[in-house]
C-alpha cells in the first residue's frame, strides 16, 4: 500500500484503500512462501494478494484459513475489478521480500540485545576480566557497534562482587568468545544498521514497473522490481545473526568445560558422569550452530535465467530473507540455552556474593521460575521457559528497566 501510495504506480487510490481496509480488519491473504526468484518482483506470491482484492483466493482471518468472497461480506469489505495498469503494479514489486525481511531486522534487533546480556551472565559465571570492556580500549578500534556492546556489557556488569574475587587469578587472558565479545557482536551490530538503512529505503520506494511519471508524462519502464538490495542485506544480516550464535555456543563450551578448574564441576552439574547436566544443551547449540553455517551461505550469489531469458539475472531476495529468518529463530534457542546456562555457572561460583547490577537483577528473576539444575531431569519444559524469556523480549524489559536502555 505505502509504495502503491507514492504515486508512481498508476493505480487508483480504491486500490490502496481497499489493502489498508484488510489490513485494519485481519483479512490477511494465504501467500505461497515459495516460488519467487525476486525479480520482476516477487510475481508469484503477490500474486495472491491481488486475487484477493479481485475476490478470489484465500485469506487468514481470526487464526482460521478461509475464501475471501467469504471473509470479505463478513468483514464488511467490497472487491474490485481492476483497471489497467493495476494488476501489473499490484504483481510487481519487491515487497514479499521486504516483508520477510523487516520481520526478520525487528527480531535481530531484540536478539543483539539479548547477546550481550546472556554474554554478560558468561562473563560472570566464567569468572572472566571485565577489562577487555574497557570504554578507552575501544575507542582506541572506533567501531560504533563495539563501542556500544562495550557500553552494554559494562552497565550489565557494574558493582559485580564477583569480579572482585577473581581479580588476582592466573589467567592471563579469557578465550576470545568472553574476551572479543565487544568485537564480534559490535560487527553483528554494525551490519545492522546497514541493512536497517537499506530495508527503511525499500520501503518508501516505488518498485513496480513500468512506473508512471504524471509531472513530465512519460511512463519508463526500467528495474525498481530487483531485489538484490534485500538480497544482498539479508545474506549480511544473516552472516551477523549466525556469527551471535555461533561466539554463544563457544561461551556456553567453556562454561561446560572449565578453564583450569575455576568452575567447579563439569557440565555445570555437581557429580558429572553420573548426572549430564548441561552437556545435552550445549549439543544442541552445537547442531543450530552447524544449520546456521549452511543457512548463511548467500542467496544473492545465485541466478538462474527466467521467462525465455529475458530476466536473465536474478537476486533470489525472497530467499535470502526465508533463511535469514530461520537463523534467527536459531539463535533465538541458543541464547535461550546460554542464559540457563550462565545463570547455572553464576550459582556455581557466586559463594554469596553479588552479581553486576543488571546480572543480578535478572538472575533473580530466572531462579522465581528455574531452580538451580541440582541433577538430571527432562530439560526441555526448562529449555522452553528460556526460550520463551528471548523469544518475547522479556528478559530486555527487565534488565532495561534496571540499568536503562542498552545500545544497539
């Protein structure tokens, strides 16, 4: 509707009217999530909306699939008949692409949150140096995403009792999964912004074709249609998201699997070998880890000629974005294993003392819903409650509500 409305489409204003009609009253049309090649728009998939407009097809309408002829008398809504023009400005585009991807940039928004707080319960449950946190040493790099992963870590982190009973140990210096977490995360954060940019720019575009230009009175035919900007930010996107999932699973490896002792026990449970405690888990990152790698590979390197040749060259935006989006569901469920897990290290190596303020704070409210993991019981009503926690947002409103906002 919003690109239908800059005017450039030739379309009549019924058209867009009758798109934010459906949208105000949940008739939502049944797309196919297959079958686009993101060029000359997303043809096969929007080609469903426009069925519906014309009063056929199918739509969702409260939680049920259902015929629009059906849906459209119960809501009260009138179809149309399209006029010229219409129905090609209603096919063409690039916004099944943009969609996918927006949905997919509002998740990783949440998710560079929440790694750098379930990496703050890491630090702490690791007994690791806060120093590689350090406000002058990254300014000295001044890449704006580590400067405000830094940031993040270090308010997570202040009034931490329990760096202080580390602070003459003998490590020289923590793994890089603790150590380079500004770095890494920074990047992932940077690349965000990028496609932010990119996705905020698509969707104020006219990206149907041939476009109408009233004030000269010419009509050109031209590419707005070509998806290779999303295609291109949603390969990046998913390069960053799978790099947040893969640092996490190191950091839950070492938590595991102590450095020199320094963690109690094993798997963090007391009496490894007669009880598992965290192996599984971690496993399970280990196998979400290995899907990411395969996932990330880049959609928008591959073509394939189209329509007798003529689309000869091709973004595959569509998919870019479909796999993206699984990553971050993946990395949704690694972070969630993460913060059971630190939290798990915390309890281990705490010995009364506190926690950095916004670790402590919602350390506390994890425990009023999981108990510490005293010996091997089915996880996976647990391992649900913490994906819940990422999944929702929750454990940002907590900890934000404590220590202010964090920096994305």
């Amino acid at each position: 509707a919003n690109c239908l409305a800059e005017g450039y489409s030739g379309c009549r204003t019924d058209i867009i009217l009758l798109l934010c009609e459906m949208i105000n009253k949940g008739v939502t049309p049944v797309l196919p999530s297959q079958g686009s090649v993101g060029a000359c728009g997303d043809l096969a998939p929007l080609a469903h909306i426009a069925k519906v407009l014309i009063g056929d097809g199918e739509v969702w309408y409260q939680g049920e699939k259902r015929k629009s002829s059906e849906i459209f008398k119960k809501a009260g809504l009138v179809s149309v008949t399209l006029e010229p023009k219409e129905g090609l400005s209603l096919v063409n585009g690039t916004h099944f692409s943009l969609a996918i991807a927006c949905d997919v940039l509002v998740q990783a928004e949440k998710l560079l949150k929440i790694a750098d707080i379930t990496g703050a319960f890491s630090v702490e449950g690791d007994l690791a140096s806060f120093h590689p946190f350090d406000e002058a040493l990254l300014r000295a790099k001044p890449h704006l995403g580590a400067i405000k992963t830094g940031n993040n870590l270090r308010k997570m982190l202040a009034g931490s009792e329990i760096n202080l009973t580390h602070k003459n140990c003998n490590r020289v210096q923590d793994p890089y999964s603790l150590r380079c977490m500004p770095q890494v995360h920074g990047a992932a954060k940077d690349a965000f912004s990028f496609v932010k940019n990119i996705l905020e720019t698509e969707l104020n575009s006219s990206t149907d074709n041939p476009l109408v230009f009233t004030d000269t009175k010419k009509i050109i035919s031209g590419g707005n249609f070509h998806g290779e900007s999303i295609a291109m930010a949603m390969d990046f996107l998913s390069i960053a998201l799978a790099e947040l999932g893969s640092i996490s699973e190191r950091r839950v490896a070492l938590l595991t699997d102590p450095i020199q002792n320094e963690i109690p026990t094993q798997f963090l449970i007391p009496e490894p070998g007669i009880h598992s405690g965290f192996m599984i888990p971690q496993v399970v990152m280990s196998a979400l880890v290995s899907e990411n790698k395969t996932l990330a590979h880049p959609a928008s390197v591959d073509s394939i000629p189209t329509s007798a040749g003529q689309e000869d060259h091709i973004s595959m935006s569509s998919w870019a974005a479909r796999k993206a989006k699984q990553i971050a569901n993946n990395v949704e469920r690694i972070l969630g294993i993460e913060l059971l897990a630190g939290a798990q290290a915390i309890d281990s190596v705490s010995k009364g003392k506190k926690c950095g303020k916004g670790v402590s704070t919602l350390h506390h409210y994890i425990r009023k819903s999981l108990p510490v993991l005293k010996e091997d019981k089915h996880l996976s009503s647990q391992l649900q409650i913490a994906y819940n926690f990422v999944e929702t947002g929750v454990i940002i409103d907590i900890v934000e509500k404590e220590i202010g906002s964090l920096d994305i």
